[in-house]
C-alpha cells in the first residue's frame, strides 16, 4: 500500500480515548492560534448550550488528520489548509 493510500484510508479515523487533554493536540493548537471564544461566540451567539468552543476543541483532537495535513496541490500553507476545512466544516454545521 503506497503512503497515499494509506493516508486516505486513515485520515477519517478518530482517535481512541477521550479528549480530556484536548489542548495538546497539535490541531487544536493551530485552530486555537486563530478561531477562539470570541470568534465562537460571534459566528454562533444562540447556540445550544451543549455547543461551546470547549466541545469542538475536542471534537477536533479526536480527529488528529482534521486541520493537520496540506494538499500540496492547492499551494496553501497548513494554516490556510485549516481555515479553509474548519471553514467548510462550521458552514455545514451551522
């Protein structure tokens, strides 16, 4: 199996294990570095209660490939990447 394939097969795959640690996680950390409370709170001001920025941190931390990995073919740089998939991924949420 060449390591593209791989990589398509593994990258949906969420990690194991709850995410109490959630903040060491490299992806959360880049999201972190530009989409917090503030940002949060302006995109979705009536949220349920269940919805914070806590929960999605989590959320991102048991998918290590979200927010993680650069489609060389597009040019972006990783944090680019990642605006634009935690981008799309908000827009089908909201």
């Amino acid at each position: 199996m060449t390591p593209e394939v791989n990589r398509r097969i593994t990258a949906p795959l969420a990690s194991t294990g709850t995410e109490l640690n959630y903040s060491d996680a490299t992806n959360v950390k880049l999201v972190q570095s530009f989409f917090g409370c503030t940002e949060w709170n302006a995109l979705f001001p009536d949220a349920n209660s269940a919805y914070t920025i806590t929960n999605l941190y989590r959320a991102i931390a048991k998918f290590p490939a979200f927010c993680n990995e650069v489609n060389s073919d597009t040019g972006l740089s990783l944090e680019d990447s990642c605006k634009r998939e935690l981008s799309a991924f908000l827009a089908n949420v909201s």
